[in-house]
C-alpha cells in the first residue's frame, strides 16, 4: 500500500508539472552572448569530468568580453526551473568553486532597489534560512525569489506547514576573468580587441630537430612541464602521442606542445598539480607563449621531419645535440635545413650529467667546427650566463647560441628558459590581416555530431564564422563552395579566425564532398584555380652527391603541399637571380645540341651541390595551390635543394577550367 500511494503521489507531481504553465523568465539561451544559463549544479563534484565540462563552458562564455552571467534555475528555453533555495545554493557553491579552478570570481551587482525587494521578500523565512541567503549575497550571488502571482501557476510539492513561494527561487551570478599572474582583473578593451587570439597569433614557434637519441622529447617535456626527467624518459612520456613512440621512446609523428610564461617569466603550469593545463587556460593565464614543434630523428622518418619543418612556420630552431656523441650526418642534415630556411639555430646540448670532460669538450668542438661550413655559415656562440644571451639575442642571424643542459640535474634548464623568454618572433603575420583569407589545410577529422573538421593554419586575412569559403583544388582543379559551421583555436570556440593562427574550421559538407577534402589543400574566401605548372630559383643543396637535369623527379614539399614534381626547363642563374651564359654541357653533349639544334636545356645541362638555377617544375599528379613567393624543398630520399617560387604557369588544365 506504501508502494501504491507513492506511484500515485509521483504521478500526481508529473501530472502537475506537464500540465502547468511554462514560467518565462529570461528570453532563450543564445551560444553568441555571455548569459548562461543551468537548472541545477547540485550533483557535480570537483572530480567529475562534467566539472571539466563545464570550465571549459566557462571559459567559452568569458572569452569575448572576460565576464559572464550565469543564471541558476532557468531551463535552456528561458523558462523558471522551480528550484528550492537549498538546491540552488549548493550549485551556487560549485559554481564558485568552478570559477576558482579555471580563473574567474564572483563579482556582486547588486543596487540598492533590488536589495530593498529581497528584504520584503525574505520577511517569512526562518532565521536560519535568511543566515544563509545573507552569506549566499555576500559572496555576490543574486538572489530572485519566486513571485506569489507566479507562484499561482506554478506546481507545488511543498510540505503543507511551509511557504512554498518563499522557497523557490532562482539565482544570477556575475562572473570576471582574472589574470592569475598578477592578481588583477582582465577586462576587455575600450575598443572590443580579441585578446585571446592575439595572444595566440603571436605565438612564437620552434621547430625541435636532432639526431636520434639525442633527448628531443625529453627536454621538450622537461620545458613545457617545468619538472625534471627522472633518468627513465619519465618528462617523454608526458607529450608522446602513440604506444609505439612509448615502447621504442622515438618520435615518429609532427607533434606540437604549447608553453607559457607569464609576466615575470616563469613557467605557466596548473597550480593544483593534480591536473595538466588545457590550452585555454595556458593562453588566458600566459603573457607569452612557446609553441614546440617536435619533430622526428631517425633517418627512416626523414620525410615526416622535412614535412614538418616546411608546414611548421618556425620562428626559430632548436638542435639538439648529445653531449656524449659527437654530430652526426643527421645532425649536418637538420642544420643545412635550418640554414637554407633561413631559419635561427639554437644548439642545445643535452645530457651532459656524468658526461666525461673530454667528451663534452670533443663534441663542442665538432660543432663548431660543422657550424662554419659553408653551407651552414654560422657563427658558434657559447652562452653559460644571462649576460651572453643578452648579447646575442639581436644577432641570432649570424650566431647559433650554444647551451650545455641535462633534464636530470636541471642544469642549464633556467638558462635555456631565460632565453626563450626573450626570443624575438621573427614572423609577422599581422601584417597579413587585410589580405584575402588563405587556410593552409593540414589535416581532416570526420567528428560525430559535427561533420567535417579542417585543422590548420591561417596565413593571411581573416574569416568570421558564417562565411561563405571555397575549398580546393580539388583534382580537376575546382573548388568547393560551402560554409563555416564553427571555429576553434587552442581548443575554445571562437567567432573570428586571423593570420597567425592555428585553427579547426567545422565546414558544411555532404558525405560525397567530404571524401574530396585532403591534406595540402586551401580555404579561400574566392575561388581561384589549382595550378600545374611553376617557376622556382632553386640551390642545391652542399653535402651530397646529387646531379639534376632536365626531367629530374623528386618529391616537392611547398608548406602543406606535399607531391612529386618534375623539372621540364632548367636555366642557370647567378647569385643576383640573371641567366649565365656559361653552360654545363660536356663535349658530346654539345655535339648531340648541335646535330639536333635542341635548346639549351636539353638533357646534357647538369646541375651539382652548390648550383643555383631558374627551374620550371609540374605536378605530376593533381594540380595544387601555390603562389609567387612560396619557399619549397625537394628531396628523392635526402633533401636535394630548397628554392622559392618566382610564378605560376597557366597549365592544360587550368586553360580548360578557365574556358
């Protein structure tokens, strides 16, 4: 019988609550604004992955203007939850906590007419109850009793001997971002600036190459982390991606890791210890940010690590060295990459805990002697003190600083830290802003829910989410029309992308066209048509034996864009960019060149390590998207030659799209 009158009493509750008058309150919840709003946090715990959940909300909700309302008790519609105080303050309890965790607090905005109405309001409740709303507005919670002209269409459960009205409420709460650096509050702009993805654009990045072994990861870890390797790759394991990567401790993926460092310069980590720093919180809470592109070392995985370097944008480089071997091929290798780049070199050596004397001596000198060879004409700096950066830092075009560091001991870590701190960024793509927007498509996700997703980076312009964006060349060169759903960077949503940012763009596509988009492809703001056909003042590269001639095939690595090509014109030029008139002909070539009157670029035009020339290359497979000004690499195995793009032919192909 108790059973029976139980059922009959819930079904008598739910009756009520279908069958009552829906309470409007607020208007809907909107995603593009700063109120949220929640019937209940009661339930979550500190622990729980919703309280994840619902920081990273939090910090979607400040990140336009740095504040935000939350609203308790309101259902997503905008209508009255019908909460009892007790369950309310409880989840104003967790909503304070949460605001503590990821950066935020309570700011009270309560004025002087609402006060006076609160104390008509609260006139009946018990003593214990008004203690307890007094403690809930003094932590600056507002409270919003449940009016009794309301209460007359409301559903009621209440006990018989209480009034119900007085009980039911519902509570805003303003929210502002704090700097946890410096224990101030971040406001916007006066004039509504995104400071968050400024923040972001001017990342400086840093390409990290070395031999195999050498301890790339580690101190990538023992950077990003500010914690010390334990002898065992204990610092590696903390940014590795895959099991193999694991097992074997090789990279042998692209991997990018962020680092911040707030005003004074120490590292931004998570003060709880209990938990890594999602990037969101690694941006708000940084006044400068690192971001680390590990790349791989081993010989077989070359290819990744070229792919790497040409797509990573890298301000600067990082070499690392062991200390307990001297520099290998590999080593020679990531320096002549860097160098012909144009892009700084930092030496890092590593391990040099229990490295015998003689054997760190042996290793410097080798080095030093690698960084003055001609093809990588660098001047070796040894910095053991904060005044030898200082004196280097506006000569990284000519010196290669060199550090001694051991992710054991921590010795030289500090140092290496000093100057990145200080490390200029040597890429502006803010001047890039009033271009036309240009994507560079790195990768494709299908997510659930979602659809489409493009990862990659923006080089010039900017897009708003909404926009109308062509996507492409696809392999008959066209492109595809479509829209942008939604927008990320490091992890948050965000309404606007710009130059200079790494981004994910959700895009509208049916199933058919998404199996269309690859890697290496373009986001445009108009359309234009793929290109087959391109000019590029190549050098080749020193160190090898390599001979290139007319329909010489290697593989082209031209940002992104990752595909064979093949030489159908070559035309030696000099060091100022104008055609020679000396000519790489042996004598039975020149007789062939004159029995079939041939051009000069036939066959017998050679070109060795240290030649400079004029190339005209085609795709050999799809036509692709590249423009004047573009750097490229071209390897078949090793690296043969790095060059720059100097125009675009009109091939076949884009003659028949055109018309």
């Amino acid at each position: 019988s108790i059973l029976r009158f139980l059922f009959y009493t819930l079904e008598q509750m739910a009756s009520l609550v279908l069958n009552s008058p829906a309470l409007q309150v607020l208007p809907h919840e909107s995603d593009h604004n700063q109120d949220e709003y929640k019937r209940t946090l009661s339930h979550v715990e500190s622990n729980d992955r919703r309280f994840e959940e619902l920081g990273s909300q939090l910090l979607y909700r400040l990140c336009k203007t740095g504040s935000c309302v939350y609203h308790l008790g309101v259902e997503d519609d905008g209508t009255h939850s019908l909460r009892t105080f007790d369950d309310l303050k409880k989840s104003f309890e967790v909503l304070c906590d949460l605001a503590e965790e990821f950066g935020a607090k309570v700011v009270p905005k309560i004025d002087d007419e609402e006060e006076e109405n609160a104390e008509q309001n609260e006139e009946e409740l018990l003593p214990e109850v008004r203690k307890q709303v007094a403690d809930v507005r003094a932590k600056g919670g507002i409270i919003v009793w449940l009016k009794d002209e309301e209460f007359e269409n409301a559903p009621t459960f209440a006990p018989a001997d209480t009034t119900y009205s007085s009980l039911v409420c519902r509570i805003d709460v303003h929210l502002t971002q704090i700097d946890e650096s410096k224990g101030r509050v971040r406001t916007a702009s006066a004039g509504g600036e995104d400071v968050f993805g400024d923040r972001v654009a001017a990342s400086l990045r840093i390409l990290v190459m070395g031999n195999v072994d050498a301890g790339k990861s580690t101190l990538v870890g023992a950077l990003t982390t500010n914690s010390l390797d334990d002898g065992r790759g204990s610092c590696r394991l903390k940014i590795m991606k895959h099991r193999h990567e694991i097992t074997t401790g090789r990279t042998s993926t692209v991997s990018n890791h962020t680092m911040g460092y707030t005003g004074d310069g120490a590292v931004k980590v998570s003060a709880h210890r209990v938990r890594t720093l999602t990037d969101e919180e690694l941006v708000r809470g940084s006044e400068k940010l690192i971001n680390f592109t590990d790349l791989c070392g081993h010989e077989k995985y070359l290819k990744t690590t070229v792919y790497g370097m040409s797509s990573g944008m890298g301000d600067h480089s990082l070499i690392v060295v062991n200390a307990r071997q001297p520099p290998t091929h590999m080593t020679h290798q990531h320096l002549n990459l860097a160098s012909s780049n144009n892009i700084p070199s930092i030496i890092v050596l590593t391990k040099i805990d229990g490295c015998p004397a003689h054997l760190l001596k042996n290793t410097v000198q080798e080095m030093k002697v690698l960084l003055r060879r001609k093809d990588v004409n660098r001047v070796p700096f040894m910095c053991r003190t904060t005044a030898d950066i200082d004196e280097c830092l506006d000569k990284l075009n000519r010196l290669s600083p060199i550090i001694e560091t051991s992710a054991v001991t921590g010795q030289g870590i500090d140092l290496l830290h000093y100057l990145l701190y200080r490390l200029p960024k040597r890429r502006q793509h803010e001047k890039k802003i009033n271009r036309p927007f240009e994507f560079l498509l790195e990768q494709v996700f299908n997510v659930p829910g979602v659809g489409a997703v493009a990862s990659g980076f923006v080089n010039a312009g900017k897009l708003s989410v909404g926009a109308t964006i062509y996507v492409g060349p696809m392999d008959d060169g066209s492109y595809l029309k479509t829209m942008v759903k939604s927008a990320h960077i490091a992890r948050t949503a965000t309404g606007v992308v710009k130059a200079g940012q790494s981004a994910c763009l959700a895009l509208a596509l049916n199933k058919a066209d998404k199996k269309k988009i690859r890697r290496g492809q373009v986001i445009l703001a108009e359309p234009c048509v793929g290109i087959t056909e391109f000019d590029a003042e190549i050098c080749v590269l020193r160190g090898d034996q390599t001979t290139i001639r007319r329909n010489y095939q290697s593989y082209a690595h031209i940002l992104m864009v990752r595909q064979s090509v093949t030489a159908r014109k070559i035309t030696l030029i000099d060091s100022d960019g104008n055609e020679t008139v000396t000519r790489m002909l042996d004598d039975a070539a020149e007789t062939r060149r004159k029995d079939k009157e041939e051009d000069d670029d036939i066959e017998g035009l050679i070109l060795r390590p240290g030649c400079r020339a004029r190339v005209t290359f085609s795709f050999g497979k799809r036509p692709e998207y590249v423009r004047t000004g573009m750097r490229m690499l071209f390897r078949d195995g090793r690296v043969r030659g790095v060059g720059l793009i100097k125009a675009v032919r009109v091939g076949e192909l884009k003659k028949n799209l055109l018309g």
